[in-house]
C-alpha cells in the first residue's frame, strides 16, 4: 500500500509539473509589435549610385595615424555635399577634430529629448597580399549583378549613406520630426573612436545634450543563427563586451637547455593557459543573453519553445546546450582567447623570460579586478606576475521602453518575416562612447546578413546586395517616423 502511494505522489506531482510547465509555454506570449508594411519609394537606382560612388574614397583608418590620407577624408565630405544638397541646406552640419561630422536636425518639439543615429565612414585596409584574392577591386564600388563591392558596404559605409538618404527622402517629402535628430559620423572608428566618436561625445556633454537613445552599428539580421527560430532573428546589441588583455610574465634563469629544470619558464607559462583554458569563466543565462531568449522563446518550435518558457526550471541544461558552441558560449561567460607569446631566441638555450598575452572579452557586471582574480586563482603561480589592462562592458539598455520598441518596428516594418530581440555584442563600436550623452544606447546594422557575410567585414570580396542596401535606407526612414509619431 505504501508503494501504491507513493506512485500515486509521484504521479500527481508529474502532473503539476506537466501542468505547470505546459501552460507557461502556451502564455508565453510574442513580444513583437504588429507589422506596418513599409511604404517608402526610392530612386534605387539613383541611390545606388551614390553609394557606390562613396566607395571609391580610401578613408582608410590605420593604426598609425600619421598614414591617414586625409585628402581623401576631404574629398568624401565633399562629395556627401554634393550628393545631398537638400540635407546640407535644411540641416545644421558641425566639423571636430576637422574630420567627425555631427549633423542637427531641428525637431519641433524642444521639450522631448532627441535621438542620435551614428555611423562610421572609415575602412579598415586591405590585407597586403590579399589584393589579388578580390573579384573585384576593393575600392571601386563595382555594381554587377544585384551586388555592391568593395570596403564599407558592411563596415560601415553603408550607414552613412543609408542614413543621409533617408534624411534626403524624407525632407523631400516634407517632414519635419517632432524632436531634434543628429546624424554622428566618426572617422576612426576601426582604430578605437577618440577623435571622433569619443570627441563628438565629449563635446556634446559640455554643452549638456542628453539622448533618448543613440542607435549605432552591430548587429543585424541573421538565418540560422539562433537555435529553435526558423524565421530570420534582428539581434539589436543593448550592451557590448568589455575588452580586455591580460599579461602573463615569468622570470627567472635560463640555462643550458641540455640541463633543463623540471619546470621551465616556458612550461609553467603553458600549464597556466592550459588551467585557463580548462576552467573557463562560468556561464550564466543572465543580462542580454537572457533577454535574448526572452524575446525568441515564444516563436521558437513547441520543443525548444517549451524549454525556454521553464527557463527557471531547465537552466542549467540551457547553460550546458549554449556552451557547447562558441557563438552561444560568448553570450553567457567572459571569454579567454590566448594571442600571443613571447620566450626564447635560440633553439639550445633556456629562456630568462616567457610572456602570454591573453584577450579577454568581459560580460557585463565582470569587472577588470574579478577577471585578475580570477586568473590568479587558477593558474596558482606565484611566480607569475599578471596585469589586466581594458575596458568593462558598456551599459545595458532597456528592452521594455518605446525606444527598443521604435528599433524593433521599424525593423519589422522593412523586413516583415523577421523577429527582433536584444542581444550582446561581443566586438566594439563607436556605441559605447556615446553612453555619457544617452539614456540608451543600441547596435544595429539594418542588413540581413549570412556567416560569410560576417567574415567579409574585415576580410576579403566584401560587398552587399542592392535589396539589402535599399532596405537599409528604408529602416532608417522608418526609424526616424516612427520616433516622431
């Protein structure tokens, strides 16, 4: 009798639990707002021309600054003159640092705060000895095909030109918004943003201008990227990983390396990256990785939609399922990559010294001390001596408030079949300079994109479709209305 009912507990606890957990799959309601076709009409043709035309200016962006051609930054600036005649002569149009254009559009309403969309007009190089490897020449803006080629397309020319032909459109058809809009194009923005961004920045704090939101580059619109979504997801970054290097020394005799010791400093270099490596950060569902989930779980298959809705219930298996995969690893845990390393200089003599240098990209709340600790914690060598230079992770924006929920219409608005949600950045952006001036600061290249499309940004044969390019502009249209209902 005692087994008997102790089945019949088992089984009415079985039957809560099923309850339980199936009525929360079946409220979880869609946090995506209803679609408002875009009704926008370009001149494609006209507006692939010009962008095509901004790709044949060689603002590049090197790491020594005294290798930048600034006549070409000049001729670009020109040539936005030239191209856009109306917003030159409606907008009020601000030079710092010569080169960061900080464009005004005066809204009505001087009461409600204003809204920033930013952008970057300088390219990284092209990889000496890559040149050939290009199907067409990087810097020619080539049209073939449905396709737009060369260095900005993705990184991030297209926002400047997208952003100033929505601005060109819409004064045309006679808008004027309700609140002040400034377009912010930095100009080296590839080598860390300080004259540009940063200063532009800087500069508009002194003069106490404070936004409702600032919305950037980062993340776009992707297939099959996101686990249980069938349809395209729009992952708009609401914070960016903090970065990091960690330096790992030792010191001590070197030698005759027919005599070695035990334990050479190479060795105890390479055991403590080994210990990093094997223990890693710990990965939690937390911040925007868990928004993330939030807002993808309720279209997401009945299997993985299941799950997700009892995130309380299953979170450890969700952590374990996400750290299998590298893309999914980074949105939950500080990440170890190993670079660099410095020892020896002679195939039979024992290095004095031996260096490891360690990049580090940090969730938010991982503060530059926790990482320290961390490491010291786990390779235990006292003979290692470990600094820990960067940046922590940039503020995370709201999700709930009508600015993510203007970046998710607006998107949905252009591309009708995707689904927006908040994600983690895990590379930099001008953003996070802009967190001094704005209530919220968000990441989102208008595109859809595939992975090689992510691997064309820095690397070789970036290029566009024209439908992506079109749809950009549309986006920004669509941002600027629905900002200034």
């Amino acid at each position: 009798m005692k087994f008997k009912k102790f089945l019949f507990i088992l089984l009415a606890l079985l039957v809560v639990f099923i309850g339980f957990t199936l009525t929360n799959t079946f409220l979880t309601a869609s946090k995506q707002p209803p679609i408002v076709p875009s009704s926008v009409e370009l001149d494609e043709n006209a507006a692939i021309e010009k962008f095509s035309k901004a790709l044949t200016y060689k603002t590049i962006s090197y790491q020594e600054r005294e290798k930048f051609d600034l006549q070409e930054f000049d001729k670009f600036i020109s040539f936005l003159m030239d191209s856009y005649p109306t917003v030159h002569e409606n907008l009020e149009l601000e030079t710092i640092n010569d080169y960061a254009l900080v464009y005004k559009w005066e809204g009505t309403n001087p009461n409600t705060k204003p809204i920033g969309l930013t952008s970057h007009y300088d390219v990284v190089p092209v990889l000496s000895g890559t040149e050939g490897n290009w199907e067409k020449d990087p810097f020619s803006g080539a049209v073939q095909d449905g396709l737009i080629w060369g260095r900005g397309t993705l990184d991030d020319k297209i926002g400047v030109i997208g952003i100033l032909e929505a601005a060109e459109y819409l004064l045309k058809e006679g808008f004027t918004p309700s609140r002040d809009i400034y377009f912010m194009f930095g100009f080296d923005e590839e080598i860390g943003g300080e004259l540009g961004a940063k200063a532009i920045a800087d500069s508009l704090k002194q003069r106490g201008i404070q936004f409702d939101f600032v919305l950037d580059e980062g993340g776009a619109i992707v297939e099959n990227m996101v686990p249980g979504v069938d349809q395209p997801v729009g992952v708009v970054g609401i914070s960016e990983k903090g970065s990091a290097t960690a330096e790992l020394t030792i010191k001590g005799s070197g030698g005759h390396s027919s005599q070695p010791k035990d334990r050479t400093n190479i060795g105890r270099i390479a055991s403590a990256i080994a210990a990093l490596e094997e223990t890693q950060f710990e990965g939690k569902l937390r911040g925007p990785g868990n928004d993330l989930f939030e807002f993808v779980a309720p279209e997401m298959s009945f299997g993985m939609k299941y799950v997700f809705s009892n995130k309380i219930i299953f979170k450890s298996i969700i952590e374990q399922i996400l750290l299998k995969e590298p893309a999914t690893a980074a949105l939950i845990r500080t990440t170890i990559a190993p670079t660099i390393f410095h020892a020896g200089e002679q195939y039979n003599a024992l290095p004095e010294e031996a260096t490891a240098i360690i990049n580090l990209r940090l969730m938010p709340g991982d503060s530059l001390e926790d990482v320290k600790e961390f490491i010291v914690k786990t390779i235990d060598d006292d003979g290692i001596t470990v600094t820990v230079t960067g940046s922590e992770s940039s503020s995370v924006s709201s999700t709930d408030g009508p600015q993510f929920k203007a970046i998710q219409q607006a998107a949905r608005n252009v591309y009708n079949d995707a689904i927006i949600a908040p994600y983690l950045m895990f590379a930099g952006s001008d953003a996070k300079h802009y967190d001094i001036i704005s209530d919220n600061t968000y990441r989102f290249l208008p595109v859809q994109i595939t992975s090689e499309d992510l691997n064309r940004m820095h690397g070789t044969n970036e290029h566009i479709s024209s439908e992506n390019y079109i749809n950009a502009i549309k986006f920004y249209v669509e941002i600027m209305k629905v900002t200034n209902q």
